[in-house]
C-alpha cells in the first residue's frame, strides 16, 4: 500500500496541478474573450471540454519533461520522482503517451483546426524535451509559445463553436504570457545552470552566463510590466484587471530586485529558485486578471 500511495504521489508531483490549473485559467483567457467581443455568455458546456484537452496535454508536456530531464535533475533537483525512485522512467514514459493521446482524441468532435492545433501542440511539447530544449533560448520560447497558445487555444474553440473570426483581442493576453513565460525561463536557467552544463544544455545562462541571463530576465520581465496597462485601456477589461496586474507587476519587481541583490554566483542561483516561484504566482494572478477582468 506504502508503494502505491508513494508511486500516486509521484504521478501527481509529475504532473504538475497547480499549473494544469494555470493552464485551464489561461483557456478560459481566450475563450472568454471570444464570448465578450461577439456579445455572448462568458462560459458555455465547450469551456469544460477545451480546458479537459489543455490538461491532458499539459500533464503529458509535464512528465514527458521529467522523463528527458532525468540526467539534469540528478544534480539540481535530486528530490523530484523519477530520480528519488518514486515512479520508475517508463512508468512515466507510457502515461506521457496514453495522456497525449487522450488529449487529440478529446479533441476529435471539434473539428479538423482543433485536432490540428492540438496535435501540434502536442509534438512540439514532445520535441522539446527530447532535444529541442538543448538549443537553450530557443527550447525557452517553445515553452513560452505553448504557455500562450492555450490562451489562443480557448479563443479558436469558441470561435469554432460560434462560426466566428478569432478576435485580434485575443493575441494582447497571448504576448502578455509569451513574455512572462520566457522572461521565467531565463530565471530558471539561471537555477538549473550546473545541471544544464552537465548534459549539455546551452541556455542563456550557460552560454553567456548567470548575470547575462539576469539582464535578459529583466529585460522581459520589464516588457511585461511595460505593456500591461494596455489591456485597461482597450475597455475589454474593468478594474479586477487592474488589481491583479498590480499583483503581478508587484512579483516582478521583487524577484527582480532580489535577482539583482545577490552579490556572487551561488546567491544568484539561490535567488534565482526562489524568483521562480514568486514567479510561478505572479503568472497565476496574471490569469486571474485577464479572467477576472472580463466578467
């Protein structure tokens, strides 16, 4: 019983809820949008299917990660499942795979575009771990364009539902994450920079070094906090925007602040786990915002 409550308990660390859960926030981003410009109620029965389809495919994304990031995770994260023994490799490998697969078929009654962009997803959230993300900055953007394609995701299945365009609105959250995301990215390259250099992965902080990845975080993150007024300004959104964007700007300037604090490379990458997950919350009430902002 002990192992099977062990092996349950690492499937779920593996996949990751509280960002399925950020996942399924930022669907409704973009599926909410839909309703708003074309004069709709905000939520309708497809939500619950679009955002089933995201999870499943997100938590395939998640342990398919962990299954390709074994060697990495023996030097920074020696506590995570698949190196503490807790769920043997291709234990995760094949429920990667059954979780991929239930998420293209969940999407079959929703046209031909849907399973298309489903199944693109899908792939490059698969190539990614398997190599693409050895290529550093551009594994990073991978990661930041499948955080935003969620967003775009829930806008093209409503669009679908109502036989209607995908709003322009709907590309503003979409950059907004893409940004967020890829600023994160750095800062987590910035954590992982040993283990990376171990197998060979040239991210930003491997190759051009952590105060380098510094700048390059702050540079993104700052373009976050610099384009989200706009969103206020469009009359798309009402003052819950305004509130939960403030939370996010507020997280951004902390992590950055504190990045910029630390004074050698071991307090860097200290700092650098924990702008993370500051980090992790502030892009939770960014979908709060967005979502919020709407109703």
């Amino acid at each position: 019983m002990a192992r099977v409550v062990r092996l349950l308990k690492g499937i779920a660390e593996l996949t990751r809820p509280h960002n399925l859960l950020v996942a399924a926030v930022t669907t409704l981003i973009g599926y909410g949008l839909v309703s708003k410009a074309y004069g709709y109620q905000l939520i309708e029965d497809t939500f619950a299917q679009a955002a089933l389809i995201v999870i499943l495919v997100a938590a395939a994304g998640y342990v398919i990660n962990d299954y390709y990031d074994i060697e990495t995770d023996r030097v920074a994260k020696p506590w995570r499942p698949l190196v503490s023994g807790a769920v043997q490799p291709n234990v995760a490998r094949i429920l990667a795979y059954i979780l991929f697969l239930s998420g293209i078929i969940a999407s079959t009654n929703l046209g031909p575009c849907v399973v298309v962009f489903v199944i693109v997803n899908a792939i490059l959230l698969h190539e990614y771990s398997r190599w693409v993300k050895k290529t550093g900055f551009i594994g990073n953007m991978v990661v930041a364009l499948n955080s935003a394609a969620t967003i775009i995701f829930g806008g093209l299945v409503r669009s679908v539902e109502l036989e209607v365009k995908v709003p322009y609105s709907v590309l503003l959250p979409a950059v907004y994450a893409f940004l967020f995301v890829l600023g994160r990215e750095v800062v987590k390259g910035i954590e992982d920079v040993e283990g990376d250099k171990r197998v060979g992965i040239s991210t930003v902080a491997v190759k051009c070094g952590v105060v380098c990845a510094r700048r390059v975080a702050a540079l993104l993150l700052g373009l976050v906090v610099a384009i989200s007024p706009l969103p206020a300004v469009t009359g798309l959104y009402n003052w819950l925007y305004v509130a939960f964007a403030a939370i996010v700007d507020v997280s951004i300037a902390v992590s950055l602040i504190n990045l910029y604090r630390a004074s050698s490379y071991h307090e860097l990458i200290v700092e650098a786990r924990r702008a993370r997950s500051l980090l992790k919350l502030g892009f939770l009430a960014g979908g709060v915002a967005f979502t919020a902002g709407l109703l």
